[in-house]
C-alpha cells in the first residue's frame, strides 16, 4: 500500500494548496536571547522536511514548539488546519522523537514500543497487533524480546523509531533520528524512512547536522542561522542555486571570488575580479547594475583541471600549482594555489587508473582549471 503523494506538483508553489502545518511568526525567548526569531513556514502532508543548520541555530527549538514542549514567546501553529498553539503536547497528533532519544533500559523491545499505546488504554490485541506489523517494519521482529543492552546502537535507534511511528501520529519529528548509525546503516535506515513515509503518509520534520543525509531524505530543507531561515528550498535549488554566502558555504563547499559587475553581453556578465587581475564570466539572466558588488561562487566539482591548456581562447581559465592532494579512490581532491596565493579546491573524477602510477596531476605541477559560466553562482550578499 502506498499513499502515493506526487510531489512532481509541488505544492508549495501552488497558491492554492493547503499546508499541513503552518507556522507564523514563530518566535522563542529565553530571556534576553532569541533561539528562534519569527519564523514562517508551510508544509504540505507527506513531505519530509528538514531543517539544517550549526549547532545551537535553533532547530530542536522549533521542533519542540511543534510539539508542545515549548511556549512559544510570539506566533502560531497550525496542524491540519488547527490552531495548535495553546493545546498540550499529548492532544497534538504529534510525535517526537528526541536528539537523546531514551529506551526503557529494564523493558524488552516489544514493551518499550508498545508502551506509548498502553498508557492510552488501546486495546490489548490491537497492541499486539500494531507493535508486531511495527516491528516487522523496521525489520526487528526476531529482536522482540530483547533488551535494549542487547542490541545495537542502529538497532536500538530503529527501536526508537518503531516507538515513535506506532502511535501513527499525522506528524513525526524526528530530531538527530540517525546520528547513532554508521555510514552504512544509516544510509540503509534512510532508504527504510523514506518507505515507512511512502507507506503511512507521515508527515516528517527532521533535524539534522548532516547535509549528505538531508539532500537524500528531503521533499525540502530549511536551512537556519542563528533563529532564522536563511534559505527554503529542494535539495536541488539548495545546492545548486543558493540564495546567499551562508547557503553556498554551509552546503557542500564553494570557491568564492568576489567582484564587481563590469558589463552585460549577451545572457552573460564580465565581472572584474580584483584578486585575479582579471574577469570571470558568469551566465546570469537577472536584471543587475553595473558596477553592482557580487560573489562568484563555483563548486568543486563543476570545475575541470589539466596540465596542459588547449584552447588559449576559452573564457573563465585559471591557472596555479597543485598544493596538495587528496586522493578518495573514486575521485581525488586538488588544492591549487592560483599566482595571488588564492587557494582553490577542485574535485575530480578518476575516470583511469593511473599511468605510470602518476595521476591526472602531481604536486607542483602547473595546471589550467576550467569552468563554463553557466556553472557559476552569482550572490549578491
Ligand atoms: N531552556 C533554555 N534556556 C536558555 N537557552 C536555551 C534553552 N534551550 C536552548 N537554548 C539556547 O537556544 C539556542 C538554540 O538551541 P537549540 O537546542 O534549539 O539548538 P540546535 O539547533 O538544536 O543545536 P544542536 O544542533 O546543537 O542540537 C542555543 O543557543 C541554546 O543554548
Ligand atoms: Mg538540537
């Protein structure tokens, strides 16, 4: 069974659509400071929604003023078209699971997830029932009568899980849900989320610190500084088509030269680059002023590096000595040091294996790195 939510419509964009939950002007004090500054947001049924951001930004905040744990200072929340704002945690079909999520440590798996539906009276065979289905789905069932010591941290963690999700609430917070797992699990846990979602409809706001995770998992993300956001978007417009330095920054890494806006030809600008003594070409169709103060940002990966240049006539070309190198097996990392001292980071796949045990290029040697305009990101603050 699938509740197939078709996303390709994206609601968001759609005026009409109604939010799941929306969130307006959301605002939490603690005294003089302000963990979350008036927040606005909508989420639509079945998404999964992240929020990204350092430590401290004010994501668990949030979350715990979706769940009812946390007065908020100013604002309201909806849930499915109810004002939630002044109901208690319990009365909001609502379920979190916390960053420190705690297992009864003296009740077996089965207990510790049947425990939430016995303290509301459900029945007993239902129980059994809805804890069994539970925890085939996290696949744990042979694991029902044991103790949480006696499992592993991953599984412990889908213990969690199969706790929150059993109550079948409408929204599921999920805070830090895989920080426990291992790089393998937690992609497999990831992929498991992903259907238990596609399966119950859930709605999913999970907090996260890893942004590999967040582009995996995400109908959206949010991406918070200091209390606020700083960016909403898919893992596509995210990445590729960030708003700000903060975004470019925090998501992936990004090379950045800053300029000014010489001239416009065509669907491309000249941007005089005063740390290169040069111009780099960016495709931009936006209305801007000349001599307008602008970042370029270029990715790692959408750059290409050689040791010999072949065109002379190619635009955006920059040439330096490789500092260092990192290789990763299926790509290396190169650090260049352009003639100003300006350090570029480039990746690239190792599409061969070595010649003479030498790599596309050394240390030391001179290499030409190349990007096409349309690969480069032009931020105006
Ligand atoms: N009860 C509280 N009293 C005072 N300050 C608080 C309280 N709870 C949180 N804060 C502060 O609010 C800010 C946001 O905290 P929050 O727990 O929301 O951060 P976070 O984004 O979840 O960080 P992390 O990724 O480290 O979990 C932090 O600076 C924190 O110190
Ligand atoms: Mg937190």
């Amino acid at each position: 069974m699938s509740n197939n939510i078709d996303f390709s419509e994206r609601p968001w964009l759609d005026p009409e659509a109604e939010p799941f939950i929306r969130i307006q002007g959301l605002t939490k004090n603690f005294g003089a400071f302000t963990a979350v500054d008036s927040v606005d947001l909508d989420i639509y049924k079945g998404e999964l929604f992240s929020l990204l951001g350092g430590s401290g930004c004010g994501k668990t905040t949030l979350l715990r003023m979706l769940a009812g744990f946390e007065t908020p200072s100013a604002g309201r929340v909806f849930i499915d078209g109810t004002d939630m704002t002044d109901v208690p945690p319990y009365e909001r079909p609502v379920n979190m699971m916390f960053q420190s999520y705690a297992l009864f440590p003296h009740m077996n798996v089965e207990a510790n997830v049947a425990y939430g539906l016995k303290r509301d009276g459900v029945a007993k065979g239902e129980i059994k029932r809805r804890v069994h289905d539970m925890l085939e789905m996290v696949e744990l069932g042979i694991f029902s009568k044991r103790k949480p010591h006696q499992l592993s941290g991953g599984q412990r963690q889908r213990v969690a899980l199969a706790r929150s999700l059993v109550k079948k609430p409408k929204v599921l917070l999920l805070d830090e849900p895989l920080g426990a797992l291992d790089k393998r699990l937690r992609e497999q846990t990831q992929f498991e989320l992903m259907n238990i979602q596609d399966e119950l409809g859930v709605t999913f706001v999970v907090v996260t610190h890893d942004q590999e995770e967040a582009m995996t998992l995400s109908t959206r993300i949010a991406v918070m500084d200091e209390g606020q956001f700083v960016q909403i978007g898919t893992p596509t417009e995210i990445y590729e088509y960030p708003d700000n330095r903060f975004v470019a920054n925090f998501i992936g890494s990004a090379n950045m030269f800053e300029g000014r806006v010489q001239k416009r030809v065509d669907k491309n600008l000249v941007v005089n680059v005063p740390a290169l003594k040069g111009e780099l070409i960016v495709e931009y169709s936006a209305e801007i002023a000349d001599g307008s103060k602008v970042w370029l940002a270029i990715r790692p990966e959408k750059m290409s590096i050689s040791t010999t240049l072949t065109d002379t006539n190619s635009v955006n070309v920059l040439s330096g000595i490789v500092h260092d190198i990192g290789y990763l097996g299926s790509m290396s990392t190169y650090r260049i040091e352009l003639e100003d001292k300006k350090i570029i980071d480039i990746t690239y796949p190792n599409q061969h294996r070595p010649r003479d045990g030498k790599h596309l290029a050394e240390w030391d040697d001179k290499v030409y790195l190349k990007f096409d305009p349309s690969n480069v990101v032009l931020l105006t603050r």
